[in-house]
C-alpha cells in the first residue's frame, strides 16, 4: 500500500506466490483454476462516501524495518516504508488515480501547467492556505533549494536521483508569492513526479541538513498529518492530524506503523494487532481468508520481482558470466515450483519498463532469458574460469566461483525456498552461492543500498512514472549508486533513458524504453521474475483503503464505517 507517485524499493518478497482471485475454492485438495491477471486498474479498497465513515480510530500498518531516513531524496530514504511514511507528512503535490493518471493536489496546488514548449516552461501556482508545520507558507523557495540539492551540481547531496533536477535551468518565483515558474533546458515528460514530495528549504539547503537533518525523524511536516510518536523500543511510528491543516478533517485519530518480520504479519493480524496483512503465500492466505470481519482485496499494483546481479565487484564485474547466470537460472522453474497450488498463473516477466498488463509492453528478454545450461557453461569456460568436476566450484587463477546471495532475516520461507532453488540451479554449472541471511532493520541500508552483496532480490514498485526508472538503470557516478545497486550500465543506456525522458509523446518514448531494455538484458542487469499483484487482508470495516492497485492511498479520506 504505497502511493504510487515514487519508486518504493520495497522488502524482498522474492518468492512471493499471487493469489489473485482466490476465494475459499481449493480447500479440498484439489488444484485450484489459474485465472488471468487482472486488469491495469485494478483495485478493491471499499470505497465509500466520507458521510458513512465514523470519527476517530486508528488504523494499524505493518512495515518491515525501522526507519533511519525521512528523506526519500536519498538512497536510504528510497526504502518503500520510508516513502510511505514521508509521502503521509509531507506536501503531495499530485496524485495518481486507478489508471495511473495524475491530478494535482489541490490542498497544495491551485493550479500546474506548461505555459511554454520552447523552452519548456512550468508554472505552479500554490494555495495560499498551504503552510509548514513551522508556521511558514510554502514558497518557490522551496522549490528553489530543493532543486539545488537534487540537480548534480553538488555532490556533497548524497542524492537518490537526480533526473528531471539536472534539466532545469531555472527557479524562480511567479507572478506573485504563491508562484512558482521551473524553466527547463531541454523537455521533461514527467514533470509533475519533480518536487513531490516538497521539502522545506531551510531543512535541505545544505548537504548536511539534506544528508543527516531527516535522520530518524521528520523535523518540520506540511500535511493533515504529523508524527506524534516514535518508539524505537516498541518499534513503532504513529502519525497524528496535524490541527494545523487546512484540508477536510482526517476520519482517523492516528496511524500506528509497526515493524515486523513477514513470518510475524498472519499472526499479528489474527491477533488484532495490525489492520492488514498479504495474503500471498498459500498458508498466509488460508489462514487470513476466514478469519471474522476479514475481507481479501485484490489490485493490479506496478509491481516486480527480480534478481538483481552486482557488477560492480568480484567474478560478475564480467558480463559473460552475469550472461552465463541469466541462461542457468530457470525463472519458468522458478515461477511454477511457486505458483502450483495458486489460482494465478505466474508467467515470466519479460521487460524492465512494463508490466504485461500495461500498454508498452514487450517481451525483450530474448535469448537472455532463455534456461540453458549447455549455454552457461560455455560462457564461464570462455570467461576463464575452469571446470572442476561435477558438484566442485569451477576456479581461476586460484580462487573459486563463488557468490554471496543477501537475504533479509525478517523474510518468508519463500523467499529461503527462493534463494536455495537459484543456489541449486547455479550449483549445476559450477558456481557457489552461499545464503547470507542478514538482519531485516540492515538489510537494505547495509547490504543494497550500498551493493554489499553479488545476488540479492527485491521489488520495484509503483512505477506510475516511466522516467522513475532511470536511477535504477543509469550509470553510477563515483561512490554514488543512485539506485543501480549492482553498478551494471552503459553509455547506450544513459543516453537512451535520457532521450525517452525528454519525449513527450508516450508511444514514442515506449519505443525509446524499450531500446534501453534490450540493451539492459545484454548486460545482465538483472533477472525479472514476475509481476506480483496486491492480495491483501484488510478489516472489512475500514474502508477507502486496502489494495490501491496504481493509486495513490488517501489518508484524509481513510476510515472505519459506522456501526
């Protein structure tokens, strides 16, 4: 349940089995019939008018980590929890709706328009009601400080992604002190995903308060709701109406995140102790389908799951072997040995762009995401490194072919059984992979964030966006991953991604994205899985919640029926 207007590097549910469409069918035994995906604009989140929604109440959320970093501007911030819980806190300019598509907010923006294609010209003209916790109004100074944070001019500003920030020319106030006019060099399709969420200028102006300021807390908010607590012993964060917003009144008298391990998520359900719960994994699902006043939800969620592959150390710095990993790894075998006892068939995902449920999806992977061993072994053997015999790691120059796969703690035995079918399947053509389980609260920070790792799987989700792709793809600079955790691109990428962001016309950058998908299956980037859709178990009394598919969740509007 994460707005949809960000990219959420979201906790690993690598082997996560979709049960979209399930009911209570297959009790006995029997295999239960594959249904189709479903539709682009999925959603179920019991939707209901603000008049049937009582006052008060709470609404209990489980996370997965504890977070260390509000500003989602940064690759620790970039954690899907963490945008969740500042996209809640923070100015949310624009929204998106079922189909995906944006609409300003308008507690925030009167209006937001291009008023020029040559240059490209952006003016936004803010409510004059919309004010800072700290009492100031937001202005284009906001705007200004945080396009100099994110622009790569500085790289002191330890930013996530600074695409879209490195087009403009130019912030500068409007036509009075509620404007804001963003001239840019060049065209950017995407421009309503800059500057949302906006964070105050006298809290990022500097690399030190941009780097460090938001650490563990959120130092000044600007929307219906605030931080009220954060109890790091009981490992939870609640968020309280903020009596200073200007909006509709929120329903809720707080929301309570709460960290826990997936393995604990059924339990603490069942237990009243959570509001919601996936109802992935076949055990989970039996168990939450019945349980009283319980409503399983369903949503077509942007939503994948891969293997990511680090080229940037060890024996996958060379791309015959990552091809060589691509061609052992049976990501059909994979899906099935997971799907077998689920109403959704899962097919392997073909592209890094699109989900096959969307308009611009092709299938691209090629002979990259083809099984063949035959074909990996000969790669390792043309890239040095020497057959020692069945069940033996194949070595060079000494040393033996071994890699380290991350795997969070705080994971589901799906995502162990994942882990160890690769390991088995990589063992086949003479690579080693050790399981290295790592604790849930540093498995991002410590290990992804940072490519401390050679195989590690997580999801990319809430894609909405196309050019939110691109710190995921485009080439490190320095120390500075962005969001290409395993340091694998090109030139050719780059300048691809590039082009496509500039191309206004939708199918037209498509053709563009896909050029730069090809290009990133030749380089093993990574190995796309899977789409996973949103099963959720939800309170069936709450409502205007629950699996959002591509909409952004709002929480002023969030609430528990009347009796």
């Amino acid at each position: 349940m994460r707005r949809t207007t960000v990219i959420a590097i979201a906790a690993a549910l690598s082997a996560t089995l979709v049960v979209t469409g399930c009911d209570s069918s297959g009790a006995d035994g029997k295999a239960p019939k594959k249904q189709a995906a479903p539709k682009a604009d999925g959603q179920d989140i019991n939707a209901h008018p603000l008049s049937d929604l009582r006052q008060g109440g709470s609404v209990k959320v489980p996370i997965t980590q504890w977070i260390t970093q509000y500003n989602y501007n940064t690759v620790d911030g970039s954690q899907g929890d963490a945008m969740e819980i500042s996209a809640l806190v923070l100015p949310d300019l624009f929204d998106s709706d079922a189909k995906g598509a944006i609409h300003a907010n308008p507690n925030y923006l009167v209006s937001a328009k291009v008023v020029s294609d040559s240059p490209q010209v952006v003016e936004y003209q803010l409510n004059p009601k919309a004010k800072w916790s700290d009492g100031k109004p937001l202005s284009w100074r906001d705007f200004e400080a945080q396009w100099k944070a994110l622009n790569g001019s500085d790289e002191a500003y330890e930013a996530a992604d600074t695409s879209g920030y490195d087009q403009i020319s130019k912030v500068e106030q409007g036509k009075d002190a509620h404007g804001v006019k963003v001239t840019f060099t060049e065209p950017y399709a995407d421009w309503q995903r800059l500057f949302d969420p906006l964070y105050p200028a006298a809290y990022i102006d500097t690399p030190e308060k941009f780097n460090k300021g938001w650490s563990e807390k959120v130092p000044v908010s600007g929307n219906a709701f605030k931080i009220g607590e954060y109890d790091k012993t009981a490992q939870t964060i609640t968020a309280v109406p903020d009596p200073k917003w200007w909006g509709n009144k929120p329903k809720l008298d707080s929301v309570i995140y709460r960290v826990l391990d997936f393995s604990a998520m059924t339990d603490a359900y069942l237990n009243k102790e959570t509001d919601s719960a996936t109802a992935l994994l076949p055990e989970d699902y039996k168990r939450l389908v019945d349980a009283p006043g319980t409503e399983i939800r369903r949503g077509a969620r942007w939503d994948e799951v891969h293997i990511t592959l680090n080229g940037g150390r060890g024996p996958l710095k060379d791309v015959k072997v990552r091809n060589a990993l691509q061609a052992a790894i049976d990501r059909k075998g994979i899906n099935a040995s997971f799907s077998k006892d689920l109403s959704f068939e899962l097919k392997p995902l073909d592209n890094h762009f699109f989900m096959p449920n969307q308009v611009g999806y092709q299938a691209n992977a090629g002979a990259y995401g083809e099984y063949d061993v035959e074909k990996a072994k000969k790669l390792l053997d043309e890239a040095g490194w020497k057959d020692a015999g069945e069940g033996k790691p194949r070595t060079k120059g000494g040393k033996q072919l071994t890699l380290d796969y991350a795997l969070s703690a705080g994971g589901t035995s799906a995502q162990t059984d994942q882990a160890e079918l690769v390991q088995q399947q990589l063992g086949v053509i003479g690579v080693k992979v050790n399981i290295k389980k790592v604790p849930a609260n540093d498995f991002f920070n410590k290990f992804v964030n940072t490519g401390n790792f050679d195989l590690v799987s997580f999801r990319n989700v809430d894609q909405v966006y196309l050019t939110m792709s691109y710190p995921v793809y485009r080439q490190p600079k320095g120390k500075n991953l962005f969001q290409n955790f395993g340091s694998v691109g090109s030139p050719k990428i780059d300048e691809l991604l590039s082009k496509a962001a500039q191309t206004t016309d939708r199918a037209a950058a498509a053709k563009l994205y896909n050029e730069a998908d090809v290009e990133i299956w030749k380089l093993g980037h990574s190995i796309e899985l899977y789409q996973r859709p949103q099963i959720v178990a939800v309170r069936k009394d709450l409502a205007n919640y629950g699996a959002e598919g591509l909409a952004s969740v709002d929480y002023t509007k969030v609430g528990w029926l009347k009796k």
